[in-house]
C-alpha cells in the first residue's frame, strides 16, 4: 500500500509510466471485430437510471477490499442490471488486470478501462481489449505529472474509444470543459489522499450539467439515497465500487441502489 505521507495520484502516475515501459499494457491480444457499444449513449439511456458498477478488488489505502473474484463481480453486475462496467487495469495497487477487462467486454455492455491513463499504449490496450471507453484524469495534467492530454483524447476517438475525463475540483472541471473529452466526471474523492474532498457535489454537477455532454459522479455512493442526490442534482449517471466489491452479494446490493429516472 502507498504510505500517508504520499502524493497518491503523484505515485500511481508513476507507477503507470514504469508500467508501460515494462510492457504490461502490450499483453493484450485483439479481441476481434466486435462493435462497442456506448458509455455515454448508455448513460442517456431513458429507461432507469444508470449505474456503472465497477469491478475493484483492492485499493493503494484499504488493500484488499473484496471477497470475490472478477468474474464473479462481473456476473453479479451483469444479472444486477448494470447500465456499464467499468474495470480496474493497475496491478500493483488495485489488484486489477487487462484479462478483467476483456472478460467483462463479452458481457456486451459497455465498459470502461479505468487506470491511470499517461500514454498512447495504455489507449491501445483498451482499444485492442474491445473496451467502450478509456478514462483520464485531469488533476494528472494539470498539475504536470503528464502531458499530451489532448493527443490521448484524439487517439483514443482515432481508435473508436470514447473519453472519460475525471475531475476532482472546480479549477481541474474548468480545464477539462476545454477538451474533445465524450463524458465529464467528478469525483468526490481527493485523488492526492484518496480522502474524501470538500462536499461539492452540488457545485460541480450543475456546471457539468450546463456543460451538456453526459456526467458521471464517482465515490463515496454507498446508499440508493447517494444515488438519488446525485441523480436530483443532475448527474447522467454514477459510478459504484467499493459499495458493490465490499458486499456479500454484489448482485443484491446493486439492486438496492438502482433507482428510478
């Protein structure tokens, strides 16, 4: 696990960089013609509102954080009635892996390669994987821990991915409004702590509504009443991990967060 005294976002970035050189992110094989379905057409979809369960076995502050295995996460998200996946990649520190990946691509949902996304050859492990969309972290390129933001997002649209461009401030969503970025996210967690950060949720869903692209609020959802707050504030969707991971059925336990639209 990082230690306390860390700039967390700070040393997975780096973690991710000595990742790529190593290779990790070239072991991943096509995963053939398949189309990919849409994480933001699935995050307009009218029918209930979504939910982007995600698959997450461990974390860099709590360790291990589930008793089941990926497949079983994926299967339980599938059968909960899931809008998306989304699938931890980082090895080291979230315990996550590109077969998890490709394992939930086959549910036909659409999914979302979630890491810490600095270079053109983690864009073409998820494209290669035959995932919906790859995520990008603002703080990471604002705060000069990486570069080339506008690049990844161009490549990744190059290779038929959709962008999803997290925010953990409302300095970082000024800049992110800026890009070709297909999704706009914030996260209540503070990424140099992964604590949580001052109670904006209201603040930055409603300039993200105003932006119009879909949304997605991310962390600390851990009731149907969290859902329902960030739906009434105007969020298209939510991301769900810990909640879901940590659950004895993860299946039930999405079912008691889906609310309606």
């Amino acid at each position: 696990m990082l230690s306390g005294a860390e700039d967390r976002l700070a040393s997975l970035v780096a973690n991710a960089m000595e990742l790529v050189e190593c290779g990790y992110y070239s072991d991943t094989r096509a995963s053939g013609k398949r189309e990919r379905p849409s994480m933001a057409a699935a995050l307009r979809d009218p029918s209930d509102y979504p939910i982007v369960a995600e698959v997450k076995l461990a974390s860099p502050t709590g360790g291990r954080l589930s008793a089941h295995l990926a497949e079983e996460l994926i299967e339980d998200f599938r059968l909960g009635g899931a809008a998306a996946l989304s699938v931890l990649t980082e090895p080291r520190y979230f315990r996550g892996s590109l077969r998890y990946l490709e394992m939930a691509v086959r549910t036909g949902l659409p999914v979302l390669m979630k890491d810490f996304v600095v270079d053109d050859r983690q864009v073409e492990a998820a494209a290669r994987a035959g995932a919906s969309a790859v995520l990008l972290i603002e703080g990471a390129f604002d705060r000069g821990m990486a570069s080339g933001r506008d690049g990844l997002i161009s490549h990744a649209h190059g290779l038929g991915l959709e962008v999803v461009l997290e925010t953990s401030d409302l300095q970082e969503f000024e800049a992110a409004r800026a890009s070709e970025a297909d999704i706009l996210a914030y996260n209540r967690r503070d990424l140099r702590t992964f604590r949580p950060g001052p109670d904006l949720l209201e603040e930055a869903l409603g300039a993200l509504r105003a932006d119009g692209r879909p949304s997605l609020a991310m962390s600390l959802m851990a009731s149907a009443e969290d859902v329902r707050r960030a739906r009434d504030l105007g969020a298209s969707g939510v991301l769900v991990g810990s909640a879901l991971s940590t659950a004895p059925c993860p299946r039930d336990r999405l079912r008691a967060l889906r609310v309606g639209r």
